[in-house]
C-alpha cells in the first residue's frame, strides 16, 4: 500500500513542514529571521512555500497511517486548502506573542491606584480596584455579605427539586413554575433590599453588577418561560378569542425594539398608575423584559408543537384525555424537549440583553463599566474592563448551553 | 350520517349499527373513508349530518360527553401512535391513572396483566423506540385494552408493519376476538376476516356498498365492485 517513493515524499515533506513551521515560530517569539539573505518578499513567503509543498508531498490516498489519514482527509485535501490551513497557523504563532504580552507578562496587577500600572501591558490593577463594584454595583461594602448569602439560598432552594422522592415528582413542576419563584422574590426582597428584620434599606437604584444581571436574568427566565407556554397553547386553540389575544400579544412585542420597551416602562408607565400606586423602577423592568420575552419563548414553543405528529394528539383524545390533560402529559412532555435548543437561544440572549437596562438608570456588569471607564482616576482602561466583562458573559453564556445540552442528553428516549 | 371535509362528501348516507360483542370488518380501496369512518366513531373526526350513538350516548358537542364515550371506545392506530417519551409500562397505565382515576398500584398490574396478553411484558420498561414495529403495535392494543374499553376500533393495524411482523399483531387480536370483544376492524387482511368476523363492509366512495355475513361476503359477493376488490385483493 505504502510504495517506497511515497515514504521519501513523506519524511521530505514532513521535514519541509516542520522547517516552515519552525521559521515562522521563531520569527515571531525571538524576532529572529534566518532567512534575511534572501530578498524581503520572497523571505517573507518562504515559510508558506515551503509548507505547501511540504503538505502537497505528503498528500495522498488512504495509507493506513492514521494521524496521516485524518490530516489528509480534513485539512489536506487540495492546495488551496494547504494553504489556508497554512495560514491559519501561522496567523495563530504570530498573534500568540503579543497578546500573551499585553495580558500577562507585560501586565500589572499589584498596587491599588492607577499608578501601579507602569507596564505597557493590561492593567489588572483597574479589575482588581473595581471588582467588588463590577459584581454589586453601588450596594454598600459591608453589605455584601446580604447579596451572597440570597443568592446562595436561591441556589439551594433550586436545587431542592433534585433530592425529591418518587412520591414528591409530580409537585416538581408546581413547585418551580409557582412556589420556587415566589420564594425567590421574597428572600431576594427581604435579604438584598431589606427593611425588614433589622436589615438596612437599600433601594434598588443601588444594585448593580453582575449581582444584578443575575437578578434580572432569573427572574427573567423563570418567569418568560411558563408564560410563553400560556401563549403558545393559545395561539392553537380552537377558540377565536383566545387565539387572537395570542398573536396580538406575541405580534406586539415582537414588533417593539426592547430599548423602548424599557423606556416606556420606566418613563411612560408610571404615568398610567395612581398616584399612591408605586412600583420599583427594577420590579417594572423584570416585568417588561418578561413580557418581552414571553413572545420569543412562546413562538418556540409553538414550533415544537406544530412538530409533533397529529397522531399523538389522536392518540391521547382516543384515551378520553381532555385538554389540559393532553397537554401536560403527552404534548408539552415531547414539545418542550424538542425546543430545548430553541429555548436555550431565547434565554442566552435574554441573558445578553440584560445590559440595555442601562438606559433606565440600572447599572448590571456592562453598566458599571461604563460608570468605571469615565471615572477620571481611571481614564482608558476600557479595554481591560470590556474583555473582563466578556470573559464573564461567556463563562456564563457556554455554561448555560452547556446545561442546555445535557438536559437534550438527559430527555432523548427516542433512537 | 353525511361527513365532508370542506366541499368534499367524504361519508355518503352512512347507515350501519353494530351489535355488543360483534366482530365487524371493513374493507374497501383506499380513499373510500373507511378510516374516516371509524374516526367518527370517538370523535377524532366531526360528522357534519345525523346522529352516532355510541352505548346509549349519542356523540354531541359536549366536551365532557365525547370525553366520556371516548373514555370506552379504544383505538388502535397504523403508525402505533405510542407516547415516545413515556416506557410501554408508563403508556398503558397513564389514562388509567389520570382519566379513570384508578391508583398507581392498581394500574400498573392491569397494565402488565394486558402486557402479558399480548407477550411483551418482559419489555415493559423500555421505551417505544426500542421496540420493533410488530411489539409497539401490541402495545398499542395493550394500552387501548388498559382502559377497559367497550368496543374497540382498529384503524388499519397492520399497514405499517414488515409482513413478518403482521402475524403476531393478528394473533393478539384474534385472541381479543375469541375473548369476546366488539371490534370493528378497518384492514385489508382479508384472512383475518374470515378467521373471526361476524360481518364484513365493503365500502367504496364513501359509502357503504355491501354487507354481508363473512361466509356469504366471499362466497359470493352481490356487487361488481366488490367482486372486482375481492379478485384483485385475493
């Protein structure tokens, strides 16, 4: 299968690879250039020549060698792809140096003022000053310990539906639709704004970080999520009137930009209400994104139920199951595990819309460092705070796809 | 009874009365509304003219009265129409459960009981992917059986299957029959018929176009058109 000639080409070429390769790293961590004799275009190109014929030697059908054989069948195919792979790498070797500089060896971060900061690198210094108000805002210091301790509680409380019994199942879903969020709200009330059991107020003005994005996320999607069940089944229904009061609800707030959404919620809204009537700037803005992305989640929805077979249907009707036992036990069970990775998109972007709420005045992660890049102590560090925050929002944007696919993992009964 | 979908008359002057424990098997060319037929039987389709009595009760637009009647009449369907998400033992007791009320305990022996009859209760806990056609449609019969229905209603159930498959679903209804069950049966198997019906329907256009007792329906047809589908299916 292997002729003799093809394994001269093969250590020939992979000698050249190899060389190219080594040219290009050394070039770019030493700053060192062996070939300099040669003329500057060509020098410049060479590393590339080299590996394009380098790879264009090893090429060949299947030899039985499998790293070999993987190589040549996904990046090896023609020369036009050699190339590109070429390319790629090389641009990888030549951009590691520099931002492996700038982020960490040309980097400070000791100190605590802005004159720490002497390298020609980052200046962790400005995350590490700013830290405790990019995670809770303007909420005073020696309160944090309020914000952690509810968010801990939520936690537990939530993960409480793991350690119930087979007896205790069927209340899963009453429990995390209808108590789970209300006890939430209650310790996140009671615990974060106080006012109660000798906990200092603390108006919501002064949230703000990641602590409040979090709050806005979750109760967000806790909430959008079984209001965009209510609406997609209405959208299905036989009955005229519910039907129509569905897709005028999901059509509106699909049709409106949620920055005005926002607007109208904290400008526009108060106006309608009583004057003895007061309602949390915060509490007025959950609710509006809810309502905002109630419509998304619903049309979700609706695509998992128009998904399933008319036969399911048939089948439960022909078992004597009205309505509502339908749904529950046969259609939503089978919908909803269809749209995990629609709903998963819905709730990763609500997540990242979370930072609009800065036009009324909530401050959340991105909000904070908006307020920190004009601070003029700490002028034109926006860089670092906006790859922290990104780093943050991906952490935790990758998490929750993550838990996304194990839940697709976790519901696949189907072959 | 008259049934159109739109402008379409898809049941013409549909007449027919099927006494308790009857046997009746209906046949015809495809498009001649015997599955429509039968799937107005519990409502899963609306008539538009005249009356279905089901055990007394005659269908209506009440909810809770379709419910009710449904509640008695099983079905089988051609594509098995299991519940993918729910094990064999979790389809067939589910109804029982939450539409007769009957305790968890109870349900799962009537439902390995019905399992048994029709020989998969050693799969009981795998789920209807994992079954071959044949098995999942036992397992349909079983879970329609589990809700101690009074009359039961096939809709061509064997169609879907591999012709090795066929037998052991025919057997489990012949046993059914034998049991003394009433059935009306839409299938194109025609030996199943002459092993267990009382009567068989020919329909064709929509209507009815011949009924007769088994023996006498293929001994010998009184139509054209039936004698034309019987040298053709035979």
């Amino acid at each position: 299968m292997i002729s003799k000639n093809f394994i001269t080409n093969l250590y020939l070429g992979l000698f050249l690879i190899l060389v190219s390769l080594i040219d290009v790293s050394l070039n770019s961590f030493f700053k060192l250039n062996f070939t300099n004799f040669l003329p500057g275009s060509i020098s410049f190109f060479l590393p590339l020549i080299l590996g394009t014929i380098g790879l264009y030697l090893i090429r060949s059908d299947y030899t039985g060698l499998k790293q070999l054989d993987i190589l040549n069948k996904n990046v090896n195919t023609s020369n036009f792809n050699a190339v590109l792979t070429l390319l790629i790498i090389f641009l990888i070797i030549k951009a590691i140096p520099p931002s492996m500089s700038w982020m960490i060896l040309d980097a400070n971060i000791s100190g605590d003022s802005r004159e720490a900061c002497t390298g020609t690198g980052a200046c962790w210094t400005y995350i590490k000053v700013w830290f405790r108000r990019f995670m809770y805002g303007m909420y005073p210091n020696e309160l944090h310990w309020r914000i952690n301790s509810a968010f801990i509680l939520v936690i537990v409380l939530g993960m409480a539906g793991l350690l119930a019994t087979e007896k205790l199942k069927k209340y899963l879903a009453l429990y995390y639709v209808i108590i789970y969020p209300i006890i939430a709200f209650l310790i996140i009330y009671y615990l974060i704004s106080g006012g109660a059991f000798g906990l200092e107020w603390v108006e919501t003005g002064a949230w703000g970080g990641l602590s409040l994005t979090f709050i806005v996320s979750f109760f967000c999607l806790i909430f959008c999520f079984p209001l965009g069940m209510i609406f997609a089944l209405g959208r299905r229904s036989s009955l005229p009137t519910v039907r129509y009061i569905s897709i005028g609800y999901i059509e509106f707030w699909r049709g409106v930009p949620l920055i005005t959404v926002l607007f109208m919620s904290s400008v526009m809204f108060p106006m309608f209400l009583p004057e003895d009537f007061f309602m949390d700037k915060l509490v007025r803005v959950i609710i509006a994104i809810t309502l905002f992305e109630a419509a998304y989640c619903a049309e979700v929805i609706r695509g998992g139920l128009q998904a399933l077979p008319r036969g399911q249907y048939d089948a439960a009707k022909s078992l004597g199951m009205g309505y509502w036992k339908m749904h529950i036990f046969v259609i939503l069970p089978q919908a909803l595990k269809l749209v995990i990775p629609g709903i998963a998109n819905t709730f990763l972007a609500l997540v990242k819309d979370t930072p609009l709420i800065f036009v009324v005045g909530l401050a959340e992660i991105a909000g904070m460092l908006a307020m920190a890049k004009t601070n003029p102590e700490w002028l034109g560090f926006a860089m670092e705070g906006y790859i922290f925050a990104s780093i943050i929002f991906w952490i935790i944007c990758y998490a929750m796809s993550k838990y996304s696919y194990n839940l697709e993992a976790k519901y696949k009964t189907e072959r | 009874m008259n049934k159109w979908f739109g402008d379409f008359q898809v049941l013409k002057d549909i007449n027919l009365e099927v006494e308790k424990n009857k046997k009746i098997v209906v046949c015809g060319p495809s498009g001649s509304g015997k599955s429509t037929l039968i799937r107005c039987i519990n409502r899963l389709e609306e008539h538009q003219k005249g009356t279905i009595i089901v055990d007394g009760s005659e269908l209506s637009e009440n909810t809770k009265n379709i419910e009710a009647i449904r509640a008695e009449v099983g079905m089988v369907f051609q594509q098995f129409n299991l519940f993918p998400h729910l094990s064999i033992l979790d389809n067939c007791t589910l109804a029982p459960i939450w539409v007769k009320k009957m305790p968890k305990k109870k349900a799962e022996e009537l439902a390995l009981d019905q399992l048994k009859k029709v020989q998969i209760d050693d799969q009981a806990y795998k789920y209807p992917g994992q079954l071959s056609g044949g098995q999942q449609q036992r397992c349909a019969i079983a879970r329609a059986l589990c809700m101690e229905p009074k009359i039961m209603l096939f809709d061509e159930p064997t169609s879907a299957l591999d012709p090795e498959m066929i037998k052991e679903v025919l057997d489990a209804m012949v046993n059914l029959a034998k049991a003394g069950m009433t059935m009306i049966v839409v299938t194109h198997e025609m030996g199943f018929a002459k092993e267990v019906a009382d009567e068989v329907i020919f329909m064709d256009e929509g209507m009815i176009v011949e009924r007769a007792e088994t023996k006498e329906f293929f001994a010998n047809p009184k139509s054209d058109r039936t004698k034309l589908f019987l040298s053709q299916i035979l």
